[in-house]
C-alpha cells in the first residue's frame, strides 16, 4: 500500500520536503532525503509565506508523532532481550519513567511544574562573612574611603599633554 502524501503546497519539490518533514522529523534528514542542502529549506521558508505556513504545519504533524513515540515507550513500553552467554534467552518490557514525568509536565504543566520551596529562617538581620575574611581582626577601624570621580583617577596616572 502507497504511503499517503499531505498536500502542504502546490509546489512539488517544496511539498515533498514537508513530507519528508512529517516522517523524520528533522530538517537535515528531510533534506538529505530529498537530495538538496538545508540552506534550500531556509530560502524558501524566508522568501515564501505560503511556504512558511505550510512548515509550521507539517513541523507541528512531526512533533505529534515525536510526542506519540514517547507516550508508546513511556506507557506502552519497549521490548528487550535478556542474553545469558549471548544467546537472546527471553524478553521484557521496559518502560521510561523519565518520557512518563515529561509527558505528565506537558500536559498538566501546572499540577506537575517543578517547585522549588525558600524560606527565611529568622528576621534577615544576620551578618554575612564571606571565606577568607579575616575575623581575627576585630579591633581594626573601617575606614571610609572618599569616592573619586573616574576621569580624576585617569588624569592622575596619565595626566594630559595640554
């Protein structure tokens, strides 16, 4: 049976590209299929807008079979040999709880975002030392040093010819 082709765009070459597209899912492969160089995609893309909305299309058709691939390993599993001494002896199914988590975070980003819990434990007036000061020194004065204006600094390591 003939895989079914989409109509994206009247243009053959252009139709057949997003097609590509649809069935790899990549750009680079969808133009290697099609014998011609990535730079050919962008050319039409910028200089054709019925071309760049015919991409987004068949971009968004790629991305739900991605999506449809990761659901089937993620709850559907994948099947894997079990060797012993390299013969294939038996099967299991493998499922990914990573693919799960993210296709969880997709659908319901809200009820599985990422949280990340602060709190500020007494009333924020704690000193701050940083490593390498030195404590020993508690007696020392501070010394307020007056501020320079930048071009007063310059002038007195390089002061003007004039």
């Amino acid at each position: 049976m003939k895989k079914k082709l989409y109509k994206f765009v009247p243009q053959r070459d252009k139709n057949r590209f997003l097609n590509y597209l649809v069935d790899c899912g990549t750009i680079s492969k969808a133009a290697q299929a099609m014998g011609i160089s990535r730079q050919t995609h962008y050319l039409w893309l910028h200089s054709d807008s019925n071309y760049a909305i015919a991409f987004n299309r068949a971009r968004a058709m790629a991305n739900d079979l991605l999506e449809e691939e990761a659901y089937r390993r993620a709850v559907e599993g994948c099947e894997r040999g079990i060797y012993y001494k390299g013969d294939r002896i038996a099967t299991r199914i493998e499922y990914s709880d990573t693919l799960l988590a993210m296709l969880l975070k997709g659908a319901f980003p809200d009820k599985y975002k990422d949280r990340v819990q602060q709190e500020t434990v007494g009333d924020g007036g704690a000193e701050l030392t940083w490593e390498g000061d030195d404590d020993d020194d508690d007696n020392a004065e501070e010394t307020d040093h007056d501020t320079v204006p930048a071009g007063a600094a310059l002038e007195k390591d390089h002061p003007s010819s004039t």
